[in-house]
C-alpha cells in the first residue's frame, strides 16, 4: 500500500506555544482535488479544480510532516504519472522536479525514465548566455542535484552548474555577494554547496551571516538590513543554525512569528496577513519541525 506513514497519538494536535498542527492538517488535506493532486486556491464552489505539481509535492511533504495518511494514494500516482511525456521529458524543470520528488514521497517510481530530459535541462541551465536571476540558478541548480539523488543517479551537467554558480558568487570576505540576497537564498546556496560536496561550503561563512539576520523580535530577519521577516527566512535561518550546530539566541521569537504566520484557515502565509499557500504551508511546517529540534538540543 502506498502511503505517507500512519497517524500517531504521540505527536500533539498543537505544542505548547507552537503551531496548531490539527488546523494544518484539514488546511491540507481539504486543498485535494478529484484528480488526487492539489491546489492552494481550490475552490469548489466554483468549479475551480486545478491541481498543479508543486502544490502536489507541498502537500504531500506536509502530510508526511503531520504524520498523516495520503487519501486515495493511487490517484495521486495516476495523477503526477500522466504530467510526464512519452519521451520522460516534463513541461518544465519545475513541474518534474516536483513531480519526481511527489512519487519518491509516496514510494513508486515515475513511468519512464526522465534521465535524458534532465541532462538536457542541465546542459542548457549551464550555458553562460542564459540570462537569469541567481536565486532562479541556484534553485534550479538544486532541484537537479535532488533529482540525480532520488533518482540514484548523478547529472553530470548539473554538477559543473554550481560550481560555476558559487564560485562566480563567491564574496572574498564571506558568503554569496549577490545582489538581493536574503537569508532564505543564503539557506539554499548552503544547502546546494553541501549537495555538491564542495569545499566552499564552509560554515564560517554560514555562520556570521545568520548571526546577522537574529533578531529580538523576528527571531529571523529577511536579511541582516530588513525590518521584517517571512516563513521562507524563518526556515532558512533554522535550517543554517542546524547546519552550523549554532545555538540559536531568539527561538522563542521565531516560534512566536511562526505561530502569527499561520492563518484562520490553518494554512501558513509568507508574510503576516498574506494568503495561505501549500508551499508556504510546506515551509512553515518544516520550520516548526527545525524549531523542535534545535529547542529540544538546547
């Protein structure tokens, strides 16, 4: 049987002084449409049934944070099945980077292999005339590096993208200087630097540029000049406590902004008073699951 774990009594509906997990929970599981994948704006009393690959991926990676069964698993697999092509190709690297991530949650493997696609999305991502943000790079650059992982597999392609992605963002004195950059795309470039087990993914540099972004009240701030935060910068700012095996100084901030970032419907926002989204849903859970542990090690 394809599942995503079984529900246990161990795990509270709500911590004390967390986040309402219970709320989440129905948040999640009601963004389901009869085609077994999901989508945050669902709305039925419209006739509005659009499921979509990273709502889908969200979803499921939520339900396994809960604890909770998948409804009608195999709808689901039929489901991101048919997004895949005859040749294994995908519309876009992140409809099969979610859809590949979606199965490997729910245990089963795609219908045909997508290893040619990928290498041919990677050697174009690589070429030095394609002009994109970093943050777009760096994310796509690790959305393949999971995919050669999960699917047991390394893309060549891939990993000479970002060694030539960190080394053209790498800052003398520290860090990524890249402009724009935020404490949640500081969290992923750390994150791709130890997927492709470079040597520039040292902690010093992870290290100072999250003890900028703590604060009293946000427990994490966009980025060390921000007077604000988000659930994308609470869970990378945990995320590089962890990697760094730093104690965090405001946890029980970013526990208090987590809690406000969660909505009546029990969905998570970006920002405060912000709509909920799965994949902020996604984000705020996996931020409360870092929260635990981090407080728990303290």
């Amino acid at each position: 049987m394809v599942t995503i774990g079984v529900a246990q009594p161990s795990v509270p509906a709500r911590n004390p002084g967390g986040v309402d997990r219970g709320a989440a929970g129905g948040y999640v599981l009601g963004r389901r449409t009869p085609d077994g994948g999901f989508s945050f704006y669902r709305t039925p009393s419209w006739g509005v049934e659009e499921p979509n690959a990273p709502d889908t991926l969200a979803a499921l990676e939520s339900l396994r944070l809960l604890f909770l069964e998948v409804p009608a698993p195999h709808e689901t697999v039929g489901w991101l099945r048919s997004l895949q092509d005859g040749d294994g190709s995908f519309a876009t690297l992140t409809i099969g980077w979610a859809a590949l991530r979606a199965l490997g949650v729910l245990g089963v493997a795609p219908s045909r292999s997508p290893l040619a696609w990928l290498g041919e999305v990677a050697g174009r991502a690589a070429r030095p005339d394609v002009a994109r943000s970093w943050r777009s790079a760096i994310v796509d650059a690790s959305r393949l590096l999971e995919l050669g992982e999960l699917l047991s597999s390394p893309i060549p392609a891939a990993s000479s993208l970002v060694e030539r992605l960190l080394d053209d963002a790498d800052d003398p004195d520290g860090g990524w200087a890249r402009p724009e950059l935020d404490l949640e795309t500081f969290a992923i470039a750390d994150r791709l630097a130890g997927l492709a087990g470079l040597d520039g993914a040292d902690r010093d540099r992870a290290a100072r540029y999250v003890r900028t972004c703590e604060d009293p009240v946000f427990g994490f701030r966009l980025s060390p000049s921000a007077a604000a935060t988000s659930v994308g910068a609470l869970r990378g700012g945990l995320w590089l406590l962890r990697s760094t095996g730093l104690a965090g100084r405001h946890l029980d901030a970013a526990r208090r902004q987590l809690v406000m970032l969660q909505g009546p419907d029990g969905g998570f926002a970006a920002r405060h008073r912000a709509l909920s989204t799965l994949q902020d849903t996604w984000r705020g859970l996996d931020a409360a699951r870092l929260l635990d542990e981090l407080q728990e090690a303290s």
